[in-house]
C-alpha cells in the first residue's frame, strides 16, 4: 500500500510539473501572440508595405482584401480562440511573409539551433570544471588570474566577442572557415563564443561553492585516508559543487537559445535565430509565438530535465 | 520599391557594441589587408585561352538580405529573380531598350498599342511554352485584383494608362494602353516585370515563393532557409537578352546563392576565398576591396535617398523655410564624413545621378549657407528666439522631427543626420531625430500626418519615370501613398504627364528637368545620398556584370572561371 502510495504521489507531482510547464508555454503564447497584435500599426499594412518595400497609406479597398484573406477582420477574441485551437492540434498557423506554415519553418530551422545552444552549453560546462578543479581553492596567482577572466569572459558581449573569434580565428589565421554552415568544424567558434561567456558564468557560481566543500569535515577524512588531491577534487567534491551549476544550466538553456540568435546573425549560420529576427521585424505574428512558443516548451523541457538530474547528482534530495 | 538596408540586427535596435565593433573589426581588417596584399600581389588573373571561356564551376555568392518570397517588389527579390526569369525587354547602360523575349515590336501612330513578336521555341523551365500568352497571363495579372498575382512595382507605373495585354497570335502579344505612356518599356525591362511561368503561377503563392518557375539561365533547384538558394544551370537557355555577352546556356553549373547579413563575414569569406563574389562592400573595406578585387558598382536611378519635407502644414509650408533648412547644414559634409566616401552626396532632391535625365548642375544647389538660411527664416516671420537660440513664430518653436528607419537607411548615414541636427541648430532649427525600427516603421509609426516634418525614402527606377509615383496629386479622394512631402502641384502634375506621352527623346527628357528643377527649386525633398549596388570578384571569376534596367542586379550568366596563375 505504502509503495503503491508513493507512486501515486510521484505521478501526482510529475503531472503538476507538466502542468505547470504546459501553463508557462500558454502564457508565453498568449502574451505573445495578444502584445503582436495589440502593438500600434495595422498588421495590413504592414503586409502591403513589405511586399512593395516602401512605406505609406495603403487604399482602403487594398487593406480590405489583406484584412480577409488572413482574417484580422474579424475580433480579436475570435483571432485569438482560432489561433489556441489551431496550437491544441498542432497547427500554428500560415507565415504572413513566406506563405508556409509555421511548423515547417520552425522544424527545418530548430535543429542547428539546438545544436548550437547544446553544443555550447557541454563544452562551458567542461570549461567551467576543468578550469575550477584545477586551480579553485589555490590561494595563488593562476586562481586570481582566473576568476579574472571569468568575470571578463560573463560580462562580455557575446556579440562583440563573436565578432573578435571571427576576425581573428577565421579571416587572419584561417584556422576554421568564415562560412561554416552546418558542419562540425563551422560549429567550433559560435560555440566558443557562447560558451566561453556562460563558462564565466558557471565557472564563478561552480568555484565558489566549491571553495566551500573543501573545507567540509568529509574532505579532510577523505584526505585522511590517502586520497590524492584530484581524486578528492574530482569524486567527492565536485559533485557537491556542481548543484548550483546544473540549477543555473536551466536558466543557461534560455540564455543561450537568445544569444544564439546573435550568434547565428554573425556566423551566418542556419537556425531559429534568423527566422526569429526577420519575422520580428516584419512583424510576422504566426512565426514570432510559433518560435516563442516552442522556445519556452524547450525552455520547461529543459527545466523538468534539471530539476530529475539534481537527484542523480544528490540522491539525498527527494523531489518534494 | 526600395533597397531594404542593413542586417535583421540593426533593424531590431540591437545596436549597442556595434561602434566598438566596428572600429576592432576595421583595425583587424587593416591589419588583414597589410598581410594579405603581399599574397595577392603575385596572383594576376589570366584570360582563358582561345576555345572561348572555360565552362563549369559553381559561383559562390554571398548576399545580404533573405526576403520572404524569391520574387515581389523589394530588391532583395530582384537580385534573384534576375537569375531565373527572362524580361520581355532588357535597358542597356545608355537607357536604349534592346530585344529579350520580345524579339522586336512596333508602337501604333496613337502611341496606344504596342505589338511584340516574342521569341520561338522558348520554354519556362518546367516545360510550358513561353508564348504570347504566357506574358499576356503575367501582365494582366501584375495589374488585376489578385492580391496574389499583383505586381507593386508595376501597378504604380500603369494602372492609370494600361487596359488590356492580349495574344493576337502564338507568338504576338498585343498590349493596349488607354492613354499613351512612354516609360512603359522601362518598366517592363526591370527584374520583378521577369515573366514566370502560368502553369507553375497556378500552384499558388506558397509553392512558387519557394520554387518559382522562369525560363532564365539559372533553375531554382533548392532553398535552403537560412542559409543559401541553389541555383543550377539551365541546359536548354535559348533565350539570352541581346546585350549579354553570348548566347545559349550559361558557363557556370549553378550559383550557391549564400545570405551573409554580417559584413564582416561577407567580405571575410571573400578574403579567405570562400566566395567567389560578394554583394555591397562594407565602407571600412572600401579601399582595400578596390585595392584588391574588380569592384562592380551601379548608383541605382530613380530618387535618391533623400529627405522629404512635409509641406502640407507649417513649418515647412513656407518654401523659404524649406529652402532655409536646406542651406543651413553642411549635407554634402555629413554624408562625405559618414560613409567614408563609399557614398558619394547627392544635392539633387528630384532625381538620383544615374538618371538620364539628371541635371549635374542641382547637384550642387542649396551649398551650406547659414547667412541664407537666417534671411530666408527672417523673411518667413521666424524672427524671434527662445533661450535655447531656437526661432519661435506665434510663440511656436520651429522644430523639425525626422523619421527615418535603418530599412531605409545605412547605419554610417544617422551620423550624418546627427551632423544636421547640430549644424541646423545655428539657424535657429530644433532638429530631433525619430529612429524607428523596421517593422514600426513599415506599419506606420512616425509616418502619420502629424508624426514628421521630414522622413528619409527612396524609390529605385531607371530615370524620371518615377516622378509619377513621387508628384501624382491626390485623386477622388484616393491618397497618393507615396508622396510623403505631400507636396501637390497641379502644374508640375501636367509636365509630368505630358512627358510621359512624348515620344521624341529630346523632348520627353527637356519636359522631365523642367519638372525636375521645379522640383528642386520648391524644396520639397532635398537630395542626401544615393543608394548603390557594389560587388567586389575574385581574380578567378570573368564577366561578371550589373543589370542596368534600374537596381543593378548581378548578372552571372555570362559568368566564367579562369585559372589564375
């Protein structure tokens, strides 16, 4: 009885969790989709204008045609309904600019982003604990002269840093491709330049803590027994330092699928982002909740996934 | 139809490191240059020997911008559909209409009816014949009411004039006009007149933006988005304008159409040899590009980018406060700092240098002059000052808000309003500068009547035609969209149209600049700069060249490898 209880209650939080996840990708639709069509200006005349590439009133019978053919005149409630009702049954509407559903925009365009954000988001991980086992703890000049640079490396501009990496790695010593497009080695330097910020990021939240444990009464009995220093750093404590990483890699999935967006602008490469930027700018409604809406889905994904590792790593907490 | 600037990033605002950016990345690509030259220096490129060019190979292109659809009115769908469309006539560099599908034509006493012989034994790349009634399907539906089918580009120009476009026979297209219009086969020489296929039209919107259909030199095998189109060569073109350089198919096996928005990637892949050619050369680079590499560039005709100044309440409709707020900044200064003289200035608000009508003598009306601009505003009754040492009338300050939007506007060229803004405060004008982002902008935002006293457009054509779009007055209550200025003159109205319907040469282009200097004298748009099209090639790739119907589209038909030694 007791087991069947507790499997029962498992179920019962799991539910809640998805519940909640699915609420979050609600919302993000939601706020989406109503701040897109509620931001001043005619989404018509947006249409009209984007077509002939210029600017100005267009005829009353011309925004008429536009306003049938994708139904903004109808009300807004109703709009709103058709669009929710479209999402429950996989639909997510037509693009206003390339006449394609949104799906098959999104899913031709999501998989080098995912691959890009995960890409980067190992190897700041490996960064960030290669560099904080090594020297954290070490009151010497190598752990100032890291934790310097970790500071620089979370502050700085991905952006400009991207640029940097490209000018240098790839125009003057033409070690990687300009143009890496899809293939692994056009991987490496989008990657770097969004790992190496967040790697500043993690690295400074992973050494503090891990700082901390060195200390704890279990390091020292694990010294005691004979343990050299990297297997102590390694098995015993980096496993209580990372918690706080593997907290901060949700949030880091968020950030690095927004920097990716930057990313892919400088390195030209395919993915979300540039769909993103260019239906944003033309106000593309459909496409702009589309990609929210399976960001913030990536986003919950991304969040349960924490939340069950945090068990693996620390089988002492109970999912509660 | 306008040339849409600059990276998605700089439409969004996203802008802040981007002047740090770009001085790392000018000092770094000195630097490159420095290293490079010495590498280069020893390449010079051979002609191919004497069996004609060598054929083969895949252009690697890298472009700017990615548009939405592979054919519509804004130039980004120009550029491609140059390369998979034919036109049914093609304009020379001499603004001279030359044979393409239409293998010669006649023009009826009355002006009125146009008959074209088209070219035999043509056929869209899916097979349909390409007959009199193929191009008859296109143009009526460019000027229906299918908001599908209907052309933004061509509307404008003939909707008033154009009645019916009919095939008398296979090969014979009849075109009626109800009133006569000259620029007509201008119109029909540009890259988004290009004639697609009907049979492959019926598929609808969604399908043919993806995969349309001409009978050009170049097959739209593949886009991928994001990323590239793939263009592979047509094996069966017979249907050359007769101005290229040969005939039948093209050299090259296709081009790899690549959409690179960051300039410094673009000319970076050109530098390590990862393109073959690259669009609009970053002004950093300019010299260096030129220094280097063959550099193609066309200033587009039509208008330049240039100001228009609403003259349909105060200040600005007193023409001597226009013509005041003309002296009263160093223009030609603030575009010659700003773009590094990748940009020449332009003073002639009416018409852009490329023009054939253009009048070199405007080019320098309105030169910096403070004295005037300070008489011509005393004169106005803008006589008193506030503590700022801005002019008030009735207690009003004269202040002037420019919209502008980076779709419109390269990012070197805010500095140059910034100039402006300063230089005119002397005169007594408040200047303030209303950036906005694209997708505002193009829904309205700081356009409405009473948003703006000045807003930055442009509108690329071959020559003064443009002046229809620009000056045709409001009509049964129908707004003339695309008149910012709101300046409406019946009597440059009639100029405009009279040359329209004059077919003598000399006497169409003398009725044009008298329209052009009124509209120069009036000041309703004074000139800023003009928009161009740049391409730089590698020594490895020949004859390359700019369309010259308007925009200024690479033409690779023509285009060919040698081997550099």
């Amino acid at each position: 009885m007791r087991v069947n209880s507790a499997a029962h209650v498992r179920i019962g939080r799991l539910a809640g969790r998805f519940v909640s996840a699915a609420t979050v990708v609600w919302l993000a639709a939601t706020f989406t989709f109503l701040v897109q069509c509620l931001m001043p200006g005619d989404r018509a005349q947006i249409i009209i204008n984007m077509a002939s590439g210029n600017v100005g009133e267009a005829s009353p019978a011309e925004l008429a045609a536009v306003n049938a053919k994708y139904g903004f005149d109808q009300p807004l409630v109703l709009q709103y309904g058709k669009y929710i009702w479209g999402i429950l049954h996989g639909d997510l509407g037509l693009s206003y600019q390339q006449h394609r559903p949104v799906l098959d925009i999104i899913a031709e365009q999501i998989g080098p982003t995912i691959i890009l954000a995960v890409a980067a988001l190992i190897a700041a991980w490996v960064i960030a604990v290669l560099t904080t086992v090594l020297v954290a703890g070490q009151d010497n000049m190598w752990s100032t002269l890291l934790s310097g640079i970790q500071v620089f490396l979370a502050t700085v501009p991905p952006y400009w840093l991207a640029t940097i990496l490209l000018v240098v790695f790839a125009v003057q010593l033409r070690i990687v491709p300009v143009i890496g497009g899809n293939s692994p080695i056009g991987l490496v330097l989008p990657t770097s330049a969004l790992a190496l910020e967040l790697s500043g990021f993690l690295g400074q939240i992973v050494r503090s803590e891990f700082t901390r444990v060195l200390e704890q009464p279990f390091v020292i009995s694990a010294r005691a027994r004979g343990m050299g220093e990297l297997g102590v750093r390694f098995r015993h404590v980096l496993r209580h330092a990372a918690l706080p990483g593997i907290t901060l890699s949700g949030w880091a999935i968020g950030k690095l699928l927004s920097g990716a967006i930057l990313i892919e602008a400088v390195f030209a490469r395919q993915g979300l982002g540039g769909v993103l930027v260019a239906a944003t700018s033309s106000r593309d409604v459909p496409v702009v909740s589309g990609a929210i809406l399976i960001s913030a889905g990536l986003f919950a994904v991304t969040n349960m996934l924490v939340d069950l590792t945090y068990r693996i790593v620390d089988p002492r907490i109970k999912m509660t | 139809m306008s040339v849409i600037e600059r990276t998605s990033l700089w439409r969004l605002g996203i802008q802040p490191n981007t002047r740090r950016k770009q001085k790392a990345t000018a000092v770094l690509l000195a630097v490159s240059t420095l290293l490079q030259i010495s590498i280069m220096a020893c390449c010079s490129a051979q002609e191919a020997s004497a069996g004609g060019p060598k054929r083969g190979g895949i252009i690697r292109y890298g472009h700017f911008q990615e548009p939405p659809c592979l054919f519509g009115g804004w130039v980004q769908q120009w550029y491609l559909q140059r390369q998979y469309s034919d036109n049914l006539v093609a304009r020379r560099e001499d603004g001279k209409i030359v044979p393409w599908l239409a293998t010669s034509w006649t023009i009826s006493d009355d002006r009125k009816v146009y008959i074209f012989e088209i070219k035999p034994n043509v056929k869209f790349t899916d097979g349909t014949p390409l007959d009199a009634q193929a191009v008859a399907e296109n143009i009526n539906g460019w000027l229906g009411n299918d908001p599908d089918r209907r052309n933004p580009t061509a509307a404008p120009y003939l909707e008033d004039s154009f009645e019916s476009a009919t095939a008398i026979a296979p090969l014979t297209l009849q075109i009626t006009l109800k009133t006569p219009f000259q620029p007509l086969l201008n119109v029909l020489a540009q890259s988004s007149q290009g004639i697609l296929s009907p049979t492959a039209l019926k598929r609808g919107l969604a399908v043919n933006c993806n995969s349309p259909v001409g009978s050009g030199p170049f097959i739209v095998e593949k886009w991928n988005h994001g990323q590239n189109v793939v263009f592979r060569r047509n094996p069966d073109y017979n249907s050359a304008p007769s101005h290229a350089k040969h005939q039948g198919p093209a050299y090259v096996d296709g081009i790899n159409w690549r959409f690179l928005a960051d300039q410094t990637v673009r000319y970076g892949s050109l530098l390590t040899g990862e393109s073959d050619v690259v669009y609009d050369i970053p002004a950093v680079a300019w010299k260096d590009a030129n220094s280097r590499f063959a550099v193609l560039r066309h200033i587009t005709g039509g208008t330049p980018l240039r100001l228009a100044l609403y003259t349909a309440r105060p200040p600005f409709d007193d023409v001597r406060v226009r013509q005041a707020f003309a002296y009263a900044a160093d223009r030609r200064a603030a575009v010659e700092l700003s773009f590094l003289g990748a940009l020449p200035f332009e003073a002639n608000g009416a018409l852009s240098q490329s023009s054939p009508e253009y009048i070199s003598g405007l080019g320098r009306s309105y030169g910096y002059d403070v004295g005037k601009a300070n008489q011509l505003l005393d004169q106005a009754g803008w006589t008193e000052h506030n503590k700022d040492g801005i002019r008030l009338k009735n207690g009003k300050p004269l202040v002037v808000r420019i919209s502008y939007s980076s779709a419109f506007l390269k990012p070197d060229g805010e500095q140059a309003l910034q100039v402006i803004q300063q230089q005119a405060k002397a005169a007594g004008f408040e200047v303030r500068l209303q950036p906005t982002n694209q997708a505002d902008f193009f829904a309205g935002k700081n356009l409405g009547p009473d948003d703006y006293e000045v807003v930055l457009l442009y509108w690329v054509a071959p020559g003064a035609e443009i002046f229809r779009i620009s000056w045709k007055p409001d009509r049964n209550g129908q707004r003339n969209r695309y008149n910012p200025s709101r300046y409406q003159d019946e009597a440059l109205w009639n100029v405009v149209q009279t040359a329209e319907q004059e077919f003598n040469d000399g006497g169409r282009t003398a009725l044009y600049q008298q329209a052009e200097r009124n509209i120069v004298e009036k000041a309703a748009v004074l000139g800023f700069t003009v928009l161009d099209v740049t391409l730089a090639t590698s020594p490895r790739l020949k004859d390359v060249w700019l369309d010259r119907g308007s925009v200024g589209e690479p033409v690779f038909y023509d285009a060919h490898f040698v081997d550099v030694k």
